[in-house]
C-alpha cells in the first residue's frame, strides 16, 4: 500500500502544484492585462496630447499667415486711402487754380476755352 499511498500523495502534490501554478498563470495574465490596459491608456492620453499640439501648431501657422494676410491687405488699404487722399488734393489744387485763373484773367481764360473748343471741334468733325 506504500507505493499506491506514495502515488496517491504524488498524485495530491501534483495536482495542488498544477493548481498553483493555474492561479499564478491566472494572477499574472490578471496583472498584465491591467498593465496592458495601463499601457493602452497611456498611448491614448500620448496620442491625444500629440493631436493636441499638431492642431496647436496648426493653429498657430494658420493664424500666422492670416496675421501676415490681414497685414498686407491692411498696407494696401492704407496705401490707397493715402493715393486716394493725394489725388483728392491734386484735383482740389486743380479746381482752386483753374477758379483763381479765372478769377484773376477771365479773358484769357474763355479764350483757351474757346480754343479747346475748336480744337475738340475739329477733331470731332474728322
């Protein structure tokens, strides 16, 4: 009966020793399947943060170029308000002189008119 109670016992120690060695499988497939989450969370917080700073970047870019745009178009603007001014004024000095010139020689005045009106005249009837 000793070998079939040392088999019994062998028997016994094996299955206890199978048994633990199943639940330290099972405890470690558990702790790497935390870490393994851990893990996955991680990666999802990076590649929110990455996706975070490219828009960011992005952002930043695209603002640039609309700073530098809205720039341009400003200098434009403010570059023909300024030519635009200028040739109020030019006409302004125009209209003022041609006024003074009448006011000053009228008959000299009607006879350039009368002469431009010849010659508008004339070219008309060619």
């Amino acid at each position: 009966m000793t070998t079939a109670s040392n088999f019994s016992q062998s028997a016994r120690e094996g299955l206890k020793e199978m048994s633990d060695g199943v639940r330290e499988a099972g405890d470690a497939a558990a702790a790497a399947s935390t870490d393994i989450q851990k893990d996955l969370q991680t990666l999802r917080d990076d590649f929110a943060r990455l996706a975070d700073q490219v828009s960011a970047i992005l952002s930043n870019k695209g603002n640039a170029a609309w700073q530098r745009a809205k720039t341009s178009v400003d200098g434009v603007v403010s570059d023909a308000q300024a030519k635009g001014q200028e040739a109020v004024g030019a006409m302004r000095e125009v209209s003022d002189n041609f006024v003074a010139a009448i006011d000053e020689r009228p008959y000299a005045t009607l006879a350039i008119a009368a002469a431009l009106g010849f010659l508008f005249g004339a070219t008309w009837r060619r």
